[in-house]
C-alpha cells in the first residue's frame, strides 16, 4: 500500500502479511466521519460516492432491463401461445 499520498492511514494499517485477498483497501467508507475528516480523506471520500452512485446507476438500469425483458416475453405469451403442452 502505498502511504505517500495520506501517511495518515499508516496508523490503522496492519503490518502482518496476508493475502491479497483479505487485505483492507482502506477507503473512506470503511472510516466513521469523524476519523475520515482527521486522516484527511474528505477528498477523496467525495470521489467514492460518486464512484457509488455510478454502481447505483447501473446497477438499476440492468434491473430495469430486466423487467422490460420479462414483461416483453410476458406479453409475446399471452399474446401467441395458446394450447401448448408437453410433447414428452
């Protein structure tokens, strides 16, 4: 990790080796307000939300694709099958 940018966060950083996997990013939002503003991470905590609320954005828009597809097949359904069962 590298410290240069906010040496504050050399503190809270653990100095055992672990994997890569279960190592701590160390972002803004796994700070309370209080610590965020000391460690001098308001910047940046700025950058993360906005970086969220994108997630957010298309996280929703697949979910509303989604619906539009299944209310699509829905309707193709209703519409045009009629009497259908197992062939088996």
């Amino acid at each position: 990790m590298e410290f240069s940018r906010f040496p504050s966060l050399y503190d809270k950083h653990t100095k055992l080796s672990v994997a890569l996997e279960s190592e701590k990013l160390m972002l803004p939002s796994s700070f309370n307000q209080a610590e965020c503003t000391s460690l001098g991470l308001d910047a940046i905590a700025c950058v993360e939300f906005e970086l969220q609320k994108g997630q957010v954005h298309d996280a929703l828009a697949a979910l509303h694709l989604k619906i539009k597809t299944f209310n699509a097949n829905l309707a193709f359904k209703i519409a045009f099958v009629h009497y259908q069962r197992a062939n088996t």
